[in-house]
C-alpha cells in the first residue's frame, strides 16, 4: 500500500520529535561550516541548524508544515536530485530510504552531488527484542521488503562504509516504529500510529493485533511476558547510522 505523507503530516508534529542523543550520534559526522543536503527531509527531523543546508522534500504537505526555524525547502525526489556534481559536502538520508521508489538510483544521486559524507539512518532487517510483531507479524515483512540490507548499502554507495548501532532510549522523542518499545500503550493511540507509515502500509489489518495488544495490558500478560525490557534503558531493535565518505576514495 502506498503511504500518502500529505495525510500523515498533521501528526508528525506532534509525535516525530528528533531524539537529542540520535541527532548527537547524526551530527558528529558533519563538519563545522559543511554544506549539507537533507534529501527526504519531511518536516526538517534531524537537520542541524549551524549548517549552510537545503532540504529536499517529494510532500508539498511536509514542507508546508516546516518550522520557519528550519532550512529552505524544495519540492523534489530523491531520484533526480536538482543540483549539480559535488555540489554538498555532507548529504543525509534519515529513515527514508526505504520510501525511495529507486533507491539504487536515489543512492547514485546522492553519490553524484555529495563530495564527503552520506550519512543514512536506517534498519538493518532485524528487530531484536521489538514485540511488536508477536502482534503485527505483517511488520515483518513489510520493512524487510522496503528496507535494503547493509551489505546492499555497502554495494550500492560503491565502497567501504562505517556502521553504528542505534540503540532506541526508553524515553524516545521520535515516535518511529520501534521507539515505544517500553511504552507499549502508545501503539493504542491511533494518532501515534499515523506516525508511522508502516502502519498505512497496514491498512485493516492493523485491528486485529491491536485489539490484542490492548486485551493482554488489560490482563497484565504484557507485562509478564516483556517484563526483562522493563528493565532496560535502551534497545537494539535493528537502526543503523550508514556512514560512506568519498573522501576517503579520491
């Protein structure tokens, strides 16, 4: 099913809220003074406000919804990037590759006008300790068919590359997929789902699964079954900083 970003954007204000400590873990990798093209850059997630940087956004309706705060915006896909050979110094790509109608094509773009860094936020196919899809099995399969594996990033981007474990806090402000994991009620809120755009993919049969997430925190059995993660503070549920600089190339 195709996800419509015009629809979701009235609740990703309020629910995708960048995470300070993966903004931190972001951020590290672009120089002071860097160039930076943001490319899926939705309503400006992420993007650091001391750099000279363009956004690039396929949703008129994102874009409408960006802070005056953020970076100028232009209307576009990842596929046929507007701008010139080496035109950036750093180029990002935060969890929305997997939107990409081609991402082979998208990533050879982002090659073609980046002359350092392309730094991606992606899931690396396996969801660890995630429960949710002991309710939701059809998550599974959906994000393992949209999302590339890191050894494909790796062909792809046409060299080495670095990769970072992003462990998902407790308390994280991003409400992705994975960050409610030890807050299993916010799946219940049907505006915290519209958030996330595996479950548009969902359609109907998203009740089910929910119906019965809410029947076993009711009863206690949740919280019987999960009770080890109650106790941790972060969890790998799969989400990796791909990191390529063709710097270290020419």
């Amino acid at each position: 099913m195709h996800v419509n970003y015009d629809e979701l954007a009235p609740d990703y204000i309020n629910y995708r809220v960048p995470d300070a400590r993966i903004a931190a873990m972001i951020h590290r990798h672009l120089a002071p003074g860097s160039k930076v093209l943001n490319v899926g850059a939705g309503q400006g997630s992420y993007e650091p406000t001391d750099r000279d940087l363009i956004a690039l956004e396929p949703s008129q309706e994102m874009i409408s919804r960006r802070a005056n705060s953020c970076a100028p915006a232009i209307q576009g896909c990842a596929e046929a990037l507007p701008f010139a050979d080496n035109s950036f110094d750093a180029s990002l790509a935060i969890l929305t590759i997997h939107h990409w109608r081609n991402i082979r094509k998208g990533l050879a773009e982002m090659r073609r006008v980046t002359r350092g860094k392309i730094i991606i936020l992606t899931w690396n196919g396996d969801f660890g300790d995630f429960w949710l899809p002991d309710y939701l099995p059809e998550i599974a399969v959906i994000d393992t068919k949209l999302f590339p594996s890191i050894d494909q990033l790796a062909e792809l981007l046409g060299g080495f590359i670095e990769v970072e474990k992003v462990a998902i806090p407790h308390d994280c402000t991003d409400g992705f997929m994975c960050a409610y994991w030890r807050r299993p009620e916010a799946y219940l809120n049907p505006a915290a789902r519209n958030a996330i755009s595996t479950f548009a993919r969902l359609g109907p049969a998203i009740d089910d699964g929910v119906n019965r997430l809410c029947q076993d925190l009711d009863s206690g059995l949740w919280q019987q079954r999960y009770q080890s993660l109650l106790q941790k503070s972060d969890l790998d549920c799969g989400y990796r900083l791909v990191v390529h600089d063709k710097m270290s190339f020419a």
